[in-house]
C-alpha cells in the first residue's frame, strides 16, 4: 500500500463536507473517480467519491 500524503485545503474542506474530520486521514489514491484514503490511527483504507 503506497503511503499516504497530508491533504490540501480544498481536500480538507470536501471531507468535511462529507461530514469526516480531515484530521483524521491521509490520501492514499486520487483517480478521477474515487480517492482511496488512509485512517491515521488504524490504518484502515477508506474508499470516498471524487467530486
């Protein structure tokens, strides 16, 4: 798994539209379609929609 990168601030202000604290994740995968993102603490991946 590649390891995840600090995200920007129009990437903080989507998840916390999306209701998630940006705190907590790192981005693993921006495609068009998906982002694959990494929970800091557990490490468990987390697929959201790109908008």
């Amino acid at each position: 798994m590649k390891n995840g990168k600090k995200l920007t601030v129009y990437q903080r202000n989507y998840l916390h539209s999306l209701g998630l604290n940006p705190n907590e994740w790192l981005l693993s995968k921006k495609t068009n379609i998906e982002w694959v993102l990494i929970e800091r603490s557990s490490g468990e991946p987390h697929v959201i929609p790109a908008p």
